[in-house]
C-alpha cells in the first residue's frame, strides 16, 4: 500500500488549488443550473472540476479520472480499470449556494474497489483531512499541525448521530425515534453538509452517520478512506463494506458511515 503515498502530498495541494477556484466564484453574484437530476451546478462546481482532472493527468497520465462533472463513461469502460481517481470536485453545491461553508473538495485513489487514498478539504475554512491505506487517518484545522485522528467508543446510551443538513428526511426521523424506543436513549443530532459527516465519525465527534436515501459513490470514496484508517467504515445495511466501480450503475446503496462495532444499526430503519 505504501506506493499510493507518493500522490499524497501532490493530490493535498491539488486539492486546495480546487478549493481556491472555488472561492474565486464564491466571492461573486453566481449562477445556479440544473443537471438532467435536477441537482444544482454552479462554476465553482467546473472550476474545481477541470483544475483537478487537469492536475491529475500531468500526476498520473496513465491512471483514468472520474469525476461527477466527467463526460458519461460507459459501465464496460470503466469496470476494466483496476485503478482509477474518484472525484467529486465540489461536494455539497446545496451547502455553497446558501453559503454556509460546508462543502468540500474530495480527491480518492479507487485500487481494486477500494479507496485507498481520500483527501477532503472545506476551503472556507480550511479544514483538510486526509488518509492513505495503511498509513492512519489525519485531520489538520487552519493554523495547526496535522495530528492522526481515531473514531471513538461507542455507547449506545449516548450515541452522536450525524445527519444531512440538506438531506434530512423521514427516515432520519424514524431511525432517531427507533434509537430512542429500542435502547431507551435519546441519541444527539449534528447537522452537518457533504462528506464532512462521515469525518465526525472519522475524527470521533459523531458515531455513525445513517444515509438512508441515494448517494454517488464521488460522494463517498474520499472520506471512506479516512474513516477506515481511522478505525470506522461505511458498510450497507447488511453490514457489507461499500465497495466501488463493481456495478453498472454509480450509485450507493443505503449505508452507516460508522466507528467499528459489532452494533447493527440496520435494526432502527
């Protein structure tokens, strides 16, 4: 796993070159589109988009990029890659139009159908995590130093969930009451936006995070990285790993980003 390091620090600045374009459309009066799904696109969501694909063919011209703005590549296609950059150059394009700070840039190395390397950093503030298989998870807040990060314990009487702020629903709902009816506990809610929820649980301020509803897989390869080097995962409802580029179709099932556990959150959906 160790060969993946050496895209480490190159994909971090990467990273923050995409977070820097972002910004240069943050500070104006933007426009707002609508994809084919009805989800939002900005230039912020393009600027990021060709900064890092442009940077990561010079890095690895030989390693194929998809990214959510990427042309349609073909199921055929892109099954036969046994590696291949993930990315989702603009994650939480809701959270950027209400300018709330809470979205991100997330660059994956996808080995084999896992993410073996996540960068993800929120350029408003600043805020970098970042993993390579193997190597731990690590969190860095504008001003300090970089320091590995650990999922916490879990007490089932007093349980942090992180939910959608954009994304919140009744299942969230129903997931929250069932807690509370099956353990007798009153489980804490963060309301957070993008792939900075599967981070609470990488860097041990929440325990799992329930999505109950649909995802990409760009939405979740980065930060999978971290909270698995961190001690969690993200696993399906059964309990599965989520695994990537296995399928036709790019789309994730219902997971738990979750710190490890022999706990079966399926039990409260």
């Amino acid at each position: 796993m160790s060969q993946y390091h050496q895209y480490l620090e190159t994909v971090i600045s990467i990273a923050k070159e995409a977070g820097a374009a972002i910004m240069r459309v943050y500070a104006t009066n933007f426009d707002v589109e609508h994809k084919s799904d009805n989800s939002p696109l900005t230039q912020a969501d393009l600027a990021a988009h060709h900064v890092i694909v442009h940077a990561l063919k010079q890095l690895t011209p030989n390693i194929p990029v998809l990214s959510e703005e990427s042309e349609h590549v073909s199921a055929d296609e892109r099954n036969s890659w046994p590696m291949y950059w993930l990315i989702d150059p603009l994650d939480g394009t809701r959270e950027f139009i209400k300018r709330n700070g809470e979205f991100t840039v997330n660059i994956a190395l996808i080995s084999q159908h896992i993410s073996v390397l996540g960068v993800v950093y929120a350029p408003v503030t600043e805020l970098l995590y970042y993993a390579v298989a193997g190597r731990g998870a690590y969190k860095q807040s504008k001003g300090y130093a970089a320091h590995r990060i650990q999922t916490a314990s879990l007490n089932i009487e007093n349980v942090i969930v992180a939910g959608s702020r954009s994304h919140a629903d009744h299942k969230l709902q129903q997931f929250l009451t069932n807690m509370h009816v099956k353990t007798g506990a009153t489980p804490e809610l963060i309301h957070m936006g993008s792939s900075l929820k599967i981070c609470l649980v990488a860097d041990g301020t929440a325990h799992v995070y329930p999505r109950l509803g649909p995802t990409s897989e760009w939405d979740t390869a980065a930060a999978h990285c971290v909270l698995s080097e961190a001690g969690g995962d993200i696993i399906d409802i059964m309990g599965n790993s989520l695994r990537y580029n296995t399928k036709s179709s790019l789309l994730n099932p219902s997971f738990f980003a979750t710190v490890k556990t022999s706990f079966n959150w399926s039990e409260f959906i």
